[in-house]
C-alpha cells in the first residue's frame, strides 16, 4: 500500500487516471469525503429502484418468490439484507465521517453481493420454467444495467455487480450465450471504462490546472484586496452594486448589505473639474456603456475625505446583452496628501511653518506688479536675529531651530493679518505688507517686532535673550521691482545693523555708500589681520587710594593706511560679523601676555573677551597658551567679560568661568548696568572685579544727574559681594572726587592718561614709575558718544553727504565737507524726520566743528557696542 501511495505521488497523471477507472473521481473534480458521501447517499436513495426492478423481473417471469427450496430462501433474505443495506449504510453518519476510499471498498463488496446472490436466487429456479437465456442473462442484465445507470461514471460498482452474476453464472455452468454475454458486457464496460478515463484524466488535468489557476487568481486577488493597494466592484444592467471588496466596504461609513443593491453613483460622487478631473463623469460612462480607466472620484459615504482612482468595463454576454459593469479601483487618498504635502513644502519652511523663499518672492513680485500701468503698493521688511549665531554654537543645533520656531510664532502673533510673515534661510525672516501704509505706522509695527523678539525665551530648560534688527523698504518709492525692493531692504537692514542691532531702518539712498564702505573696511581690515596692521594700546588702571598704576586695559587699534585711525566701534562689530574675531581675540591675547611680561612685576593686563570667545570650549587652552609663551604669572592677566554671556545661562557658561579660574586669571564683568541680564548671575559667577561703565560715570559730577545714584549703588553692590570696581570714563576733576567720594576701588579714564603704545608704558614705567598723575579739566562737559554715520548737510538750497564722527548735546565733529568757512548755517539731517540747525566754528581739511542751535537729546542714539575697543 505503501508502494502505491508513493507510485501515485510520483506521477500526478497516473493516479489521476486511477482514480477516474476507479470510479473515485467524478469527472475530475478532486475527491473529498463529503462529495463522496454526498454520492453514496444519492446512490442509496436510488438504490430502491434496483430491488424494485428485481422484483418486476420476478413478475414478468411469472417465478414464484418462493418455491418451498431452503436454500432459495436463504438467498432471498441475504438478497433483501444486502439491498437494504444499500440503501442504509450510506446514510448513516458513522459511514459518512469515514475516509473516501474506506467508504468505496465498503460499497464494492456489497455491490458485487448483490449482483451474486439475485443471480444465485434466479438461477436456483427450474430451468423447464423458461427458456434459459431469460431466466439468467435478460434478468440479470437488466437489473445491472438499471445499476449501472445509476453507479453513474463509478464504472466500478457496475463491474462488481456483474462480476457478481458472472461468477454465478460460470459455478451454474450456464450455457455459452449466458456467459459469453456477461462476459462481452463486462469487456465493453472495461473498455469503456479504460476510453473514458483517459479522456477523463486529460479533462480532470485541465481542470484541475484551471482549478488551481483560480485558486492562484483567487488568493492573488485577495491578497491584493488585503494589502489595501486595490479593490473591485460589479453592477448589474441597472448599475446596482453586485458585489464590492471587503477593503472598500472598511473604507465606507455603511455595512456591506447594506451597500449591495444601491446604485453606484450614490457610494461615489465625482471629483472636481477644478482640480484637474476630466470632463466625462462616472455618470456619462456609466449611462453610456462605455469603460473608463483611472478615473478620480471621491467616496462619497467616507467618515473621512477619500479619493479614489476607479476604472471599469461593461460586461456583454455571448448574445451581446448588456449584463453591468465589472472593475477595480485604488485609494489615491495618500497620494494626493503628499502631493498637497510636496505643495505645501515647496511654499512653506519645513521648520517654522512660514512661507519660505520662493513663495515670499512670488508674493513681492505680484505686490509690486504693475495695474492699470501704475507700480503695486507695498511694504517690505528684513529682519535678522541679533547674537543667534551664538545660542547654536553654545546650545546645540535642536536648541537653535527650536528658537527659530518660538521667534516665527511670535512673529506671526504681531504681524497677524496684516502681512505675510516668511523665512529666508538661516536666522533670517522676511514679512511683506501689501499696500499703501504710513511711515509712523511702519516703524510702530518695527518697534513692536523688535520688543517682541527681544523677550527671553526658554529653550531645553534654559533661559535665551536675542535680539532683532531690521531693514524696510516701501513700494514705489523705494523700487518697483522685488529685486530692487530686496536689494534696499537689505541695505536699510544693514545700516540697523550697523547703527547698534536691535533697531530698525528705513531705506535711503545714501545706505549704498555705507553698504560699498563698509565691504571695503571689510576687505581691508582681513588684509590688515593677514599684514600685521593692528596693534594695541594700553589705558592705566589706576587704585583711588594709593594713586598708583595696578593694571593697564588693552585696547585694539587699527590705522588705515588711506583712511588714518579707524574707529573700534566700526571695525569691531564688521570682525564679529565676518567671524574674524575669534582670530583676532587670539592674536590680542598673544601680544597682550607678551607685553606685559616685560612691566613692573605686580601690574596687570586687562584683556577684553567677545562672547563668541567665551562660547569656544577652546577659549582657556588659549589663555594657557599665550601665558606659557610670555611666562606672564596668570594672577596678572584679567579677563574682562561683557553682561551678554549671560544670555545662554547654562551648564557650558558655569563650567567655563570654573576652568578660567582654575587657571588662575582674574575676571572682571565689564559695562555693568548696560546689558540684559539680571543680578542674578553675580551670586555664581567668581568675579573678581566690577566695571562701572563710563556712560554713568561722565556727567555724574553735574548737579541734577542721577549717575551718581547708580554708581553708588553697584559700589554698594560690589563691596557686598567682596569685589573690587573700576569705574571708566573719568575725565575730569570733579568726576575724580565724586569717584573717590562713592567708594570706588580703582579708576580708568584721560584723567589719568589716554591709551598709550607699549612702548611709552615702558619709557613712563622707567621714568616715574606707577604713579598716577591726574590730569583734566575742572567741571564736566556735556556727554559725547562716538559713532559713523552718515547724514544729509543742507545749505543754500543745495544738499550735501557728510559723515559724523562724535556728536554731544551741543555739537558734533563732521567729515566730508572740505573748507567750510567758520560761521556757516547748516541744517543736518541727522534721521528720519529729524532736522537740526547748526552753523560751523572751525574747520580743517575735510573736518568740521558745529555748533547746535538748540540741544540735542542724544540718549536716543545707541551707543557702539565695546568690544576691545575700550
């Protein structure tokens, strides 16, 4: 058995046709105990038929059903017992549970019982009775023929039976023509049997590939569906749905019997010629009989929008009749949100949410074009974020777009609906004003903008002050292009920059020559870093009790070898801009150490430090270096460092001030009270000293003044928390005794010296050695701020460009006006809507003294940020 289990599995073919002569396959279909207890069933519920035809046999020979002979009844009983049998076994549930071919060699037995003993019961009549060859072969013929009509293509059961009557038959010794006759019929069945299951088992093959190409398609099809990638949907002539995916049916807001039956157009509605749908609707084809392909509709019953790309062909019959329509479809939901999201990406910044470049540039370019042949109204702002480089160098890259975010927020919360708020790259921003608005209200809404941005900010748990400065240009009279608008924005940011930060700026011409100037400083002053062009010079620091030299600050200069001296506070900030002044820190230290090491022993140096520096974790392996290479004793270098390291307080700011000091190396804050931050880092930071900064110290000897209020209290202050101050800026007589009077430890400033080249600190070291001499004048003058700027000079209706180098309530110093004659009238335009009267006292070359008709408040005017420049 065993043989012939792996024999058949070896060759599908040949069981295969084994099975069909068999009778064990029912015109190819595979075998299954349930089909073949389903068969054995029917043929039980026929099976009547055959002992009703033995019967009638029996009758129409006219044989006596029993004739007195035993043994005849005998068989006649098992005849009866085996054919009810057959028409019970079948039924029975223990029989039907059982496996296919146990079920099939339990009916062949009784099969061929069946035929043997009606055969034994006819033959054990008398043949005087009748003629032999219908009291044998006609009755049994007849009766195997009736079932083999109903055994069907289960040829085998027939041939048992009449295996059955020809075994009886041959025992009998029935005549030639009885035998020969059961013989042929069961040669013909054999031979039909063998014809038949060839052709069957070519059919049943062919099935059963067609079978498994649909079981194949099937299990694809489903899979499909699953996968969720497509679905299919059928109608019928009516366009009522027939049948729809269960993927389909998940999507939609209804249960699947409740959506077969309904017309399809009701389930999906059509999407929108707007968006790019094609004229011919789902309707059209579908009243049209015509197919569609990739058609985008939209669910219409969907808890949620969905889109769906559909197509369909009508179904006809062989006859050409109209039966529905059969198609597939797919879920073009996805697609089409992330082709909103690349929309949405390729106008808006993917960190902030603003507009990005390109759609701020669309949006300037159709302001400002032209209507009705006239220029677009609009406004345009640049902004930049002041000192935010420094939070992504300290905090990290996360911390910075975190920022960029909480400042875009803030930005949109004060521009609101008024304009359109967009990101340029970097920490730049851009907001664009469409139409006509009033100058006033554009520098309220600048003012507004800068308040806002300047808020601390808490980032990663720490505290963040920036700042911002920005540039504004106003269609048409600043361009009528939005190359020519961007281009003067960012001049007018540039001169917000340049003027301090943390203001704004309206566009005017003459920014293109401040802009062209400032690049030219730029070029020179790399140059000048690259040929030693930079020097140092050195203020004494001087102690108010004992009048003599401690200590000397070191102050950057620069000559220009075309322009003269170049002011600090115009090169300085263009060094941090650039990125240059972390080289030129270096280079100020180095030169600094190696100059003091050849003072009097006990004088220290001061060093002012950037915060870019601080924020180098390299910053201390710097000072290391240049105290080695000078052997300069650390106790002699002081660091002096600006309030707006404070502005990132966090974990990198605490370890830098604990790995100076472990160092050696004093640390000073510098211009206390000017900057952002609160008292509260002077309780954990190991300052040694305080710098007083000298806008409160000048005028503080003039009666009224409320400077000396101040210093007071940051003397008090420094005294509490076991610091020495210095107050800067002392120039004259009466700020001295004022100094000396409020407490202050040491003073800095022309009354004891102006800033000197190391070699005269060595020539008055060796002379006098550190006393101090005090030398100024008596009372205060008004206050003089220094800066660069340039103005517009008004004169016999005529307009001139001057530059201003230092100004006062009083006066100011100009350059750019060669040989003006000494009681000349002026009018200055010192800025936007700001007209002074002056006329000129003295004049030399391109330099001219002025005098103010009337003071001038010039607490509005920033003041340059110190930076070593002193």
């Amino acid at each position: 058995m065993s043989l012939l289990r792996a024999s058949l599995s070896d060759n599908p073919s040949r069981s295969m046709t084994l099975m069909v002569a068999l009778g064990l396959s029912e015109s190819g279909t595979e075998v299954s105990a349930s089909w073949i207890s389903g068969t054995f069933v029917h043929i039980a519920r026929l099976w009547p038929l055959i002992l009703l035809a033995k019967i009638c046999v029996v009758a129409l020979l006219k044989l006596p059903f029993y004739s007195g002979n035993m043994m005849q009844a005998c068989i006649m009983i098992a005849m009866l017992a085996i054919d009810g049998m057959l028409m019970l076994l079948p039924r029975r549930s223990w029989f039907q549970r059982r496996m296919p071919h146990v079920q099939n060699w339990l009916m062949l037995p009784m099969v061929f019982l069946s035929g043997l003993s009606f055969s034994l019961w006819l033959g054990h009549e008398p043949k005087a009775a009748t003629d032999a060859l219908f009291l044998a072969a006609v009755p049994e013929l007849s009766v195997a023929l009736l079932a083999v009509c109903i055994f069907g293509d289960r040829r085998l059961l027939g041939i048992s039976y009449f295996l059955g009557a020809l075994l009886v038959s041959v025992l009998e010794r029935a005549g030639m023509m009885q035998i020969g006759l059961l013989c042929s019929c069961v040669l013909v069945m054999l031979i039909a049997t063998v014809r038949q299951a060839t052709a069957d088992r070519d059919s049943a093959i062919t099935r059963h590939r067609q079978d498994l190409r649909a079981q194949r398609s099937d299990r694809l099809l489903q899979e499909h569906e699953r996968s969720g990638r497509g679905w299919f949907w059928e109608t019928d002539r009516q366009g009522l749905l027939t049948y729809m995916s269960d993927t389909l049916v998940q999507t939609l807001d209804a249960p699947a019997t409740g959506l077969i039956g309904r017309p399809i157009t009701e389930i999906i509605r059509p999407g929108d010629k707007k968006q790019g749908e094609g004229e011919r609707t789902l309707g059209f084809h579908l009243s049209a009989r015509t197919g569609f392909s990739e058609l985008a509709v939209c669910a219409a019953l969907s808890k949620e929008e969905r889109w769906w790309s559909i197509s369909g062909q009508p179904v006809f019959n062989e006859y050409g009749q109209f039966h529905g329509f059969r198609g597939s479809g797919t879920d073009l939901t996805e697609m089409r949100r992330s082709q909103a999201e690349v929309t949405r990406l390729a106008q808006f910044d993917s960190l902030t949410g603003l507009a990005n470049r390109i759609q701020m540039l669309r949006s300037l370019e159709q302001a400002v074009a032209d209507r009705h042949g006239k220029p677009g109204e609009c406004s345009l702002m640049l902004l930049d974020l002041d000192r935010f480089k420094t939070v992504n160098d300290t905090l990290g890259h996360p911390a910075g777009d975190a920022l960029l975010r909480q400042v875009s927020q803030r930005l949109q919360r004060v521009v609101g609906d008024k304009g359109l708020v967009g990101r340029q790259g970097g920490d730049e921003f851009k907001i664009l004003l469409p139409g006509r608005h009033a100058q006033t209200a554009l520098a309220h809404l600048a003012q507004s903008i800068i308040s806002a941005v300047s808020q601390p900010y808490t980032v990663e748990g720490t505290s963040v002050v920036i700042g911002v400065s920005i540039g504004l240009s106003i269609c048409p009279q600043d361009g009528v292009t939005a190359d020519a608008m961007t281009r003067n924005a960012d001049l007018a940011l540039y001169a917000a920059k340049g003027n301090g930060r943390g203001v704004h700026r309206f566009y005017s011409s003459d920014m293109h020559t401040d802009a062209e100037d400032r690049r030219q400083l730029e070029e020179d002053l790399r140059r000048a870093l690259a040929a030693d062009g930079l020097h140092l010079v050195y203020q004494p620091v001087v102690s108010s009790k004992t009048e003599h030299i401690v200590g000397y600050e070191a102050l950057l200069r620069w000559t220009h070898p075309v322009r003269g001296p170049i002011s600090p506070a115009l090169f300085v900030p263009i060094a941090e801009d650039t990125g240059l002044i972390g080289q030129i820190g270096e280079w100020v230290m180095r030169t600094a150490c190696r100059d003091a090491a050849q003072w009097q022993e006990g004088v220290r140096v001061a060093v002012n430090v950037s915060p870019s520096q601080f924020a180098n974790p390299g910053f201390p392996s710097t000072v290391m270096n240049a105290l080695a290479a000078a052997q300069l004793s650390p106790e002699r270098l002081e660091l002096e460092i600006t309030e707006s390291v404070f502005l990132n307080d966090d974990d990198g700011t605490d370890s830098m001030f604990a790995r100076l000091k472990a160092i050696g190396v004093r640390l000073a804050l510098d211009d206390f009270g000017t900057g952002y931050s609160s008292l509260g880092y002077l309780k954990k930071a190991p300052f040694d000293k305080i710098k007083i900064d000298q806008s409160f110290v000048r005028g503080a000897a003039i009666k009224g003044s409320r400077n000396s209020a101040i210093v007071k209290a940051i003397v008090s202050l420094a005294e509490a928390l076991g610091m020495d101050t210095t107050a800067e800026g002392a120039e004259t007589q009466d700020e001295l005794d004022l100094i000396r009077q409020l407490g202050c430890s040491h003073i800095q400033g022309y009354i004891y010296g102006r800033p000197m080249p190391v070699e005269d600190v060595l020539i008055a070291q060796r002379s006098t050695g550190t006393v101090a001499n005090a030398k100024g004048h008596r009372s205060s003058r008004p206050e003089r701020k220094t800066m660069l700027r340039t103005i517009t000079v008004h004169h016999d209706g005529h307009a001139y460009t001057g530059r201003i180098r230092n100004i006062s309530a009083t006066g100011a110093l100009i350059e750019g006006l060669w040989n003006v004659p000494p009681g000349t009238p002026f009018t200055i335009e010192l800025g936007e809507n700001q007209m002074i009267s002056a006329i000129s006292r003295w004049s030399k070359d391109d330099r001219t003294g002025i005098e103010f008709a009337s003071a001038v408040d010039i607490s509005g005017l920033r003041h340059p940020p110190r930076t070593m420049a002193g």
